[in-house]
C-alpha cells in the first residue's frame, strides 16, 4: 500500500486512502462493541454500520486502484 502522505496534497488518493483507513478501522470497532452490548437492536445497528462502511470503503479502493468503469 502506498503512504499516503508520500502523495502531494493534489492527489486524491492521498484522502482517499487516509479515509479509507478510518472507515475499516471504525467498521472493527463496532463489530467489536456487537459482542459488548445486549439490545438486539444496537447490535444491527453496530453490524449494519459496519457492512455499510466496508462497502464504502471498497469503494474508495476501487477509485484508487481504477478497477471499476465507473472511476477510470
């Protein structure tokens, strides 16, 4: 994976692969906090979040990595 901040700030890579991190981290942590709460309904909520972010973040990859029709 390229560092981003080796990118120059024009680059949207630079911001993609910084919020693309941040979106993969956070989909860990709330599956993290399914298994720590009871309400059935926070734990959809905390595993819908989660699916929803990976596929944004999938996203993201395919934007940086041109492999969708949509971004090249």
């Amino acid at each position: 994976m390229v560092d981003p901040d080796t990118l120059p700030r024009s680059d949207p890579r630079r911001h993609t692969i910084k919020c693309r991190s941040r979106m993969t981290d956070l989909a860990a942590h709330l599956r993290e906090d399914v298994e720590k709460v009871d309400d059935p309904r926070a734990k959809a909520l905390f595993e819908t979040g989660a699916e929803v972010l990976l596929g944004l973040a999938k996203a993201f990859a395919d934007f940086e990595e041109g492999t969708e029709a949509a971004w090249r």
